[in-house]
C-alpha cells in the first residue's frame, strides 16, 4: 500500500512539473542537465552499492550459506 502511494505522489509531482514547464515557468532552480546529471550518479551510486552486496556474503545467512555450500562441495 506504502509503495502505490509514494509511486501516486511522485507521479503527481512529476505531472505538476510537466505542466508549469509547459506553460513556460521553471519550477526548479536547475537545468535539465544538472537534473540528469544528478539522477545519474545517485542511480550509479545506488547500482553500485547494490551489485557489491548482491555478489558478496555480506549478511548473516548468505555466510552461513556460503558455508553450507562450501561444506557440499567438499564432500565430492
């Protein structure tokens, strides 16, 4: 439920803000490509961090997998 109304606000905000541009007025004190630019890196940031976490053990029960798997192989 959290999740649809944060994707329903964000599409509001994002509709509002199409529509002042549209009528000429900037309703941000940035240019476009300082936006992408920004989008850009926080999503190469948030990539990274993801990919570094996926492809390690780092929680508790990935290790204890990491284990257990290890502990399975070595018995062939």
């Amino acid at each position: 439920m959290q999740q649809a109304i944060v994707r329903l606000a964000v599409l509001i905000i994002l509709l509002i803000n199409q529509a002042l541009i549209v009528m000429g007025w900037t309703p941000f004190p940035f240019s476009e490509e300082q936006i992408f630019e920004g989008v850009s890196s926080v999503a190469t940031v948030a990539m990274a961090i993801y990919a570094w976490w996926k492809n390690n053990n780092v929680t508790p029960e990935a290790q204890e997998a990491q284990q257990y798997l290890n502990e399975l192989k070595s018995r062939k």
